[in-house]
C-alpha cells in the first residue's frame, strides 16, 4: 500500500511539472516575434539607403507592413491582423536605423 501511494506521489508532481513547463516554453514559443522584428529592421535599412520603390506594402500572414518616403522623413507603419497593435517608426533622412 505504501508503494502505491509513493509512486501515485511522484506521478502526480511529475505531472505537475511537466504540464508547468509545457504552459512556460508554449507562451515562450507563442510570443517570439524574433523574426518579424528582424524583416522591421532590415526594411528599415532598405529604405534608408534608397533600395526600395514608395510606397512599399507587404502583406504577410500576421501583419500588414506599410513604408512611405516623403522629401524628410520615412514612415514605416506595420498592423497586426488578428488584433489591434499597430508599429509606427518614423526616421528623418539623415538618422542613423
């Protein structure tokens, strides 16, 4: 009988962790917008070195990205489609990205 209630125990806390771990690394994975904010920076770079034809659009799977380049400033707007965030950067000329 101890032997049961020992290894009910240890399954119960290892289900526990598993089931916490599984929730942290999940959120981890669902939150990393790594590869969206490096295509921000690398059209930024684009833009400020003239690789780019105005106004620029791309439309991915999860936002809407919008460049336009008056005689000052460049404007790059990105919308997220599944809710309300919107990424504004505005850039003079002459700044550094």
């Amino acid at each position: 009988m101890e032997t049961l209630t020992a290894v009910l125990i240890v399954v119960v806390v290892f289900s526990i962790a598993s089931a916490s771990l599984q929730n942290i690394y999940g959120a981890e994975v669902k939150n990393n917008d790594d590869l969206f904010r490096n295509r921000l920076k690398e059209l930024a770079y684009l833009a400020k070195n003239n690789k780019l034809s105005y106004p620029f659009l791309e439309d991915t799977t999860a936002w809407n990205i919008y460049l336009e380049k008056n005689e000052d400033e460049i404007k790059l707007t990105a919308q997220w489609k599944k809710g309300r965030s919107t990424i504004t950067q505005i850039w003079q000329n002459n700044d550094k990205i």
